[in-house]
C-alpha cells in the first residue's frame, strides 16, 4: 500500500476524520554575539566521556522492562516491522501482527495495543516487549507481578479503584494518589479523551531505570490522550526525580492557543524538570505550545540519561519577546521548544521541532535573535534523524559558558529547513575551548534564511566558535538563495579559539555569497578541509573566504565551481582570486576545478517535490501538517529525517 493509501487509512477510515492536506490522489543570540545570555543560573554538570557518533546517552541504561540503551541497533526504526524512518515498508495494517489480531497471545490477561503495553502500536509484530531494537526503536513494557496499573478515562469516578478500564477513576489527581512513589507503576490515560487543567505536580520516581514510573495510555482510539493544561504539567521543583517515562501524551496549553476562547497568552505550561535527576523518558508525546525545560539546580548531580524521542515540539513562545526600537528583540524574555543546561546524558531523537520561539499570530511573540528551536548545554548530548523547521533565529543553539563547559556533543542525520541559523556551536563568550569533542556529521540543510522570521537578512548553516576537537563531515548545504538574504554562508569558523577541526566532504550547493568562511586567528590550529565539494551553479557566489593566514590549515582534493568571475571564486586577504591564484596563497594539493556544474541526477529537490512525491501536497506545510500528526501508533517512515535525507542526497547522485 502506498503512503497515501496508508495515511488514508490510518486517518480517515480508522479516525473518521479528513486529511489535513488536500492529495490529487484523494479527491540569537543567533549571530553568536559575545553578550547574549539566557538569565539562567546553576551549577556546570559534571564531565562524563564523550559518546562516538550515534552513541547512547547517559549511562547506557535500559528504559523500560526489556527495552533497549538508545545506543546503535537501539534507535527508531532499526528494528523490524513497519517503515519507520524509511526502512521498510507499512508493516501491514492492524490485524497483520499480534497486536492487532484480537488475540492474548503473550497471555498475560492483555490484549493487542489497545490494552499490552508490550505493544508500540497496531503494527507491533508481537505483545511481548522487546528490546528497542526489536520494537523498531520504541520502548515498550510489561507489567510487573507487583505493579499497580491506574486507568483513567473522562468517563470514570474517581470512587472507583482504577484496576480495570471498566473501574476507571477520572482525574488524574485520583490516579497519583494511588500510585507509588519509588515503584513501577502505571497510569494509564484513555486515548482520544480530554482532560483540563489537570496536572502531576511534583511527581514521583519509579523504581529503577528498567522498572520506571508510566503515564502512558489505553484504548482503541488512535488518538492521543488529550491534556490541555495552564500550568506546569510536571514541575520537579528542584527536587530529584528519577526512571519515569512519559508515553503518548497530546499536551496542549490552551490559554497559549490563539484559537481558543479562553486565550490570554499567559501562564506556564511546561514541562518542567528542573531539579536533578536520571533516566527520563519523553516518547511519542506532542507538545503544543508547550516547551520542555530541563535544568540542573544549583549544587546537584546533573540530569543524565534523558531521553526524548519520537515526539512533536511545535508552537512553544511566550509573549513580550518584542522591544520596540530594537530589530534583535527582548534578550530578558527567552522562548525555545527546548531548554537545557547542565545535562549529562541526552538524547533528542526522531522528533518533530517546528515554529518554537515566536508566533505571528500574537501582536507581542515577535520572531528575534533570542529565540530558537532547541537551546542546549551539557555533555554528552546526542542529537540525531529530527527534523527542525521554522525557528524564530536558530535551530539548534549550543551554549557553553566557559572551557570545555560543552563535550561530546553529536549532531547526526536531522534534516534542518527555513529559520535563520542552522547550528549555532560558538558565541556567548570569549573563552577558548568551550566545546570539546564534537561532531556535526550527515545533516542536510536546505532554504536556511528564505522566509527571515526576524527580518535580518541573514541565512547561516553552521556557526564555529572557540571549539576543540570537532568533525563537520559529510553534510549537506543547500539552497541558501532567498531574495535579499545578503549575509548567507554555509559554514563559519570565527576568530577565537578553533584546534582539531576535521570539515570533511561536504557539499555546499548553491549558497548565495559564500560557501565556507573562515576567519583566522593565533587560536587556530590544525585545521583540515578536504574532499569537499564547493558548487554553486547560478548564484555568482564566492566559494570560499579566509580573511588571514594559512599556516593554521591544510587544504586538500576539494574540487570547485562556481558561476562567478573565474577571477572571483575566491577571497583572501589580497581580496578576489581564482582557482591558481588560491592555491598558490591557500598551499592546497588536489584542487579540482569543474568547467561546469557535476551532471547530478536531480539537485533542485526540496522538502516540497518531496512532498509533491508523497501525493501528501507541494509545500513545506503540506509535508508539515502531516508530520505533526506522527505518533507511535502510527508512525511512517516516510514522514522522518532519514527518509527526507535520503530523498535529497539522491538527487546529488553522479
């Protein structure tokens, strides 16, 4: 079956509802500016060794009764079964595997997804939990022999004892009261209820990191447990708390919704962990206009092995973000779909960031330099296969406040469009080495800079400052060619401190202005660029800028075109060069200049002929209005990072 077909499946005959997109076939800070801050205080986490590439977070430890580290062979889609994250096919519709076939077949007195928790979803192939790797990267879990299991359904009393779907409380007030505090427990909400302002507070923890706490979900319904909240839906409160798992929760903070009577803009409506604490799960969640803040506290062990994964971060903002007379925005009022700082451990995977940081609907949500999708800081931080779209200024900030304040951070396989900045790693401060360790491998940028949320006329792929040890290789730049975005480049090494840089074949395809640009400094050293491909086939563009010496760099087996001057492919400090010219000033061996473009196979693909290709519409929100919708209980593969990644390298294909 087709995606189209499978989407109508899934969302029409199954749901009863209609497609969000017409389908023929269906009838800154952001410029790394030294004096930004984010008025946040606590202590640095601790160190903790750097993760290779795709790496698990955190220590490693399982998540759930027989699920897997997120480590390799553990991320979404590495399984088995259905096509998630391009890697197969539907998996069938429910009823072709254990989960959907009526049948207790682990007979353990549950049955299908409706109601084992062994089940991801309707495609599960069998109700046993599994491994992640087995459960096509999502976490799944039995319960335990002494597990209390609270349902709560709309419908239920809160005078009744919970055990059964049919002795469901109400409120989830009822269901904390009778859960445990240090066990593995379960609450469970009735999937395509609603709930208001009902919130957990505090919390708990669960047990241990392979018998967490669960609030998950029930029922046949494929629609998620809906919980529209004015006020923090957990808040730690700077407490510790630890092994609890969030599952398929739909969090809404209505008062922040400007479609909604009761909108006001005002409150917080969060997930708030800020406190202490580890293994922490967020999985197939749909956060709206919510954002999760996840900070250390003063004198506390660092989060560490936090996870989130599979979910939707979209619309997160807060008013106040304009200051009239100033085009950078409030730098006291900070909006992000993501905050952390002070982190050990963290996973961000497969997930869905879109539109976090401003709203165009709010006369006071101004888009500025200040707001972005994710704002990071820790060690150890792993993020890879998002797709990030639409930030207010950048995409994924890094920030580091001192020397090696930031290790070991992976930046794998995300596909990243529109916004303004791509990855900001550098800016905040002046120190040297601030991020240690890091690595930016296998992204695809594409149309950064196009609709200028912020109206600066800027479109950056990567930004480098003050960094030791970091691999940049095997991404791809594209598309940087909006109309008036003058200040556009792929990638950037400014002055400050930059030691064992390794950029490493790229592509940087038509990228108005310039392709990589370096600014030299007595801090540089050891730096290497080879094997790059620096292509621009109709914007006049310099391909490279380095405003100072050489001797930090070696360059080699890069090869070059560009529809510029022959005299103007280049810029060093003697100004405009061609390709003789910049070898003999940059000491390059190998240098290859094209006499024309590479025949690539089809290099004008977007994220909207990828959409167009899927029969799902022609534009980025068409592709997006069904991307939102994504869950664990129906999740295509189709719709994710990798699928898209690959979708585009192959028009780059010789």
């Amino acid at each position: 079956m087709t995606l189209v077909g499978r989407l109508h499946m899934g969302r029409v005959a199954w749901l009863g509802i209609a497609l969000a997109v017409g389908v023929s076939t269906l009838a800154s800070c952001g410029t790394g500016s030294s004096d930004e801050d984010d008025g946040t205080s606590g202590a640095p986490g601790s160190g903790g060794s750097s993760s290779g590439s795709g790496a698990a977070s955190g220590s490693g430890a399982a998540t759930g009764s027989g699920a897997s580290s997120s480590g390799d062979g553990g991320g979404i889609g590495s399984g088995v079964g259905g096509g998630l994250l391009g890697q197969g096919g539907s998996g069938g519709e429910p009823g072709d595997g254990e989960c959907g076939d009526g049948i207790d077949n682990d007979e353990d007195g549950h049955v299908d997804y409706a109601f084992d928790p062994g089940c991801y979803g309707p495609w599960d192939g069998t109700e046993a939990a599994g491994t992640r790797a087995e459960e096509n990267g999502f976490t799944t879990f039995e319960f335990g022999d002494d597990s209390v299991v609270v349902y709560v359904s709309a419908e239920g009393d809160d005078g009744e004892d919970g055990a059964t779907p049919e002795t469901a409380v109400q409120t989830l007030g009822r269901a904390t009261e009778i859960v445990r505090d240090g066990e593995h427990d379960f609450i469970l909400l009735r999937r395509g209820d609603t709930w208001r302002d009902e919130t957990l507070g505090e919390f708990y923890s669960g047990r241990d990191a392979t018998h967490p706490m669960v609030i998950g979900s029930y029922g046949e319904s494929l629609e998620l447990p809906r919980l529209e909240v004015a006020d923090n839906f957990i808040d730690h409160n700077g407490d510790e708390k630890s092994f609890v798992a969030l599952l398929d929760l739909h969090l809404i903070a209505y008062r922040m919704d400007p479609e909604n009577p009761e909108f006001d803009g005002e409150g917080e409506s969060n997930l708030r962990y800020v406190g202490s604490g580890a293994n922490l799960l967020i999985e197939g969640c749909h956060l709206e206009y919510v954002d999760f803040t996840l900070q250390t506290s003063e004198g506390s062990e660092p989060y560490s092995g936090v996870e989130l994964r599979a979910s939707i971060i979209e619309k997160a903002y807060r008013q106040n973000t304009c200051l009239p007379g100033d085009p950078n925005g409030n730098s006291d009022v900070i909006s992000v779909g993501m905050f952390a700082r002070h982190v050990s451990g963290l996973l961000i995977e497969g997930n869905l960031f879109d539109h976090n940081g401003w709203n165009e609907e709010v006369e006071s949500a101004c888009a500025t330099i200040y707001d972005h999708n994710a704002y990071l800081n820790g060690h150890d931080i792993v993020i890879r296969d998002n797709v990030f779209a639409r930030a207010s200024s950048i995409h994924v900030k890094m920030k580091a406040d001192g020397p090696g304040d930031v290790s070991g951070t992976r930046i794998a396989g995300n596909y990243f469009v529109e916004g303004e900045i791509g990855v900001s790693i550098g800016g905040n401060a002046d120190d040297p080495d601030r991020f240690v360790d890091s690595e930016i491998t296998g992204n695809v940028f594409s149309d950064i800079g196009r609709t200028r949320p912020t109206t600066r006329t800027l479109a950056w792929g990567v930004e480098v400052i003050d960094n030791d040890g970091l691999l940049i290789q095997g991404n791809h730049f594209l598309n940087q060619w909006a109309a008036d975005v003058t200040n556009s480049y792929g990638l950037s090494l400014a002055d400050g401190s930059a030691r064992n840089v390794t950029i490493l074949d790229n592509l940087f395809y038509r990228l108005q202005n310039r392709g990589l640009v370096v600014h030299p400094s007595a801090l540089h050293e050891n730096i290497d660029v080879s094997a790059n491909s620096f292509i621009d086939p109709d914007q006049g563009s310099r391909l490279i800028i380095q405003d100072g010496p050489f001797a930090a760099y070696t360059y080699a087996d890069n090869r070059y075109f560009s529809s510029a001057n022959e005299g103007a492919w280049f810029d060093t400090e003697g100004g405009n060069v061609g390709v003789d010219e910049w070898v003999s000033a940059s000491g390059e061996t190998g240098a290859e200049q094209l006499a024309s473009p590479p025949d690539f196979s089809d290099p004008d693909r977007t994220i909207e002929s990828y959409a167009e290709s899927l029969q799902i519409g022609s534009s980025l929100e068409d592709y997006l209005s069904q991307a939102r919708l994504q869950t664990r209980l129906r999740y295509y593969g189709e719709l994710t990072a990798p699928a898209i990644n690959a979708y585009i390298r192959a028009g780059f294909e010789e």
